[in-house]
C-alpha cells in the first residue's frame, strides 16, 4: 500500500524554519517532464506581487474569503490594509504557519465543505480556481460560491489558458477538456498525493459561467495566457 504524505507543507515548514529552500520541491506533471517549483513564491511580500495580483486586491470589497490562502501573502496584504479577511486553507501545515505570521482568521477546511457564513468577495488567487480539478468541479465551484455571496457579492479569481504547453512539448491533446491537469509534489525523496488542477481558457469559462448565471468580465490579460476574472451571479 502506498502511503502519501502532505510533502507540500513539509516544503513550505522548511522554508519557514530556514528561510532558505535547502531541497527543491519538485512537481510531476501529465504533460512533460518534472519541473522545480520554487517555494519561496509562496512567501511573497506585496513587493513581488505581479500587476494582475495588485489588481484583484485592489478590487476587493467587504468581507473577503481568500480561498486557498497557502500560507497567507493575500490575506496579511488584505489585512494591512483594514479588510475583515478569512483565509481558507485545506493544509494543517500551512495553516499553522499563518498562525505564525500573524493571519488572524483561518479557516482550516476544505472549500466545499465550509458553509454557513457571507462574504462580499470571494478571492482565488493563483490558479486558486484550479481546485475544482475538471470542468464539473468547476460548476460544483460556481454552485457553491453562491451560496457563499452576499446580495452584491463577487468572485474573482485568475486563470490561464495552457495551450502552449501542448504546442511546447508537442504532445497531443487529451481526450477529455484540455485544461484539467495530473499533478504530484516529491519532497525528500517523497511522493505526495497525486491531484488533479484545472486551468480554464477564457471561451470555456465564458460559456459555462453563462450557462449558470453569472456575469463575467474579463479585466487583465498578461503575456503568458494569464487573465483575471470578475464575476458575480445575474440578478
């Protein structure tokens, strides 16, 4: 029986402890070979912050909910900055961390299971979205933002349309929607558990938000096939 461990916070508490990477967090992906994924990006201060990150903070309101928060670069910007914030975290890991440096409200929880509050945005930020792994996760996601909104409430969040991957590598495209994506983390050696992400090009997104009654605008492209969403549900 194979035995995965959270190798991804594992990384992220080395960083922590020794702010310095001393073994490189690797990523397996379904469409070529391993990659290094840099650790310390997770760490960012508002320094780092690309332009399309500066923008959907700037375009917080109220109440905001940073899903998938890491280890809390958003939230501590946000919170500096006056917002009443949450930050929802499926890692125990992570979590703790943020505890550690100063986020005052987490929520340790998986997305789709935490119910029973309001907020007027709901942030998801670097490929934050891709939790939703497939194009029915997807639509499960945009269920359950609504009932997770206010009245007036938003969503924003930033995706990317992969295309160039295929073209890069010169592997054909999957049978199934181009943008759902294998991955696992090795970490010392270790595997961790495989999970699917989803990374939307923006006729899919358009279509699907549409179909379930939500107003989309498209507010930032940058040159890497990176964009950033606003959306709120028809009233």
């Amino acid at each position: 029986m194979t035995i995965f461990r959270d190798v991804y916070g594992e990384a992220l508490d080395d960083y922590f402890v020794h702010q310095e990477e001393k073994f490189p967090l690797m990523l397996y992906t379904s469409y070529g070979e391993e990659e290094e994924m840099p650790v310390e990006v997770f760490f960012r201060d508002a320094d780092d912050f690309p332009e399309l990150e500066f923008i959907a903070l700037s375009l917080c309101d109220g109440r905001v909910l940073d899903v998938g928060a890491g280890v809390g670069s958003h939230s501590l910007y946000l919170q500096d900055k006056g917002f009443e914030v949450d930050a929802l975290e499926i890692s125990p890991t992570a979590c703790h961390i943020m505890q550690q440096r100063g986020v005052q409200n987490i929520i340790c929880q998986n997305f789709y299971q935490f119910n029973g509050q309001k907020y007027d945005t709901l942030l998801f930020l670097m490929n934050g979205v891709g939790i939703s792994r497939d194009i029915a996760g997807f639509k499960q996601l945009l269920h359950h933002s609504k009932e997770l909104l206010t009245e007036k409430g938003q969503l924003i969040f930033d995706s990317s349309d992969i295309t160039y991957l295929y073209e890069d590598y010169n592997i054909k495209k999957p049978p199934y929607y181009f943008g759902e994506i294998q991955y696992q983390y090795e970490y010392k050696g270790q595997r961790g558990f495989p999970f699917k992400w989803l990374y939307l090009d923006q006729d899919k997104l358009i279509n699907i938000s549409h179909e379930l009654g939500w107003v989309v605008q498209i507010l930032y492209e940058d040159e890497n096939d990176q964009y950033l969403v606003r959306m709120e549900p028809k009233k």
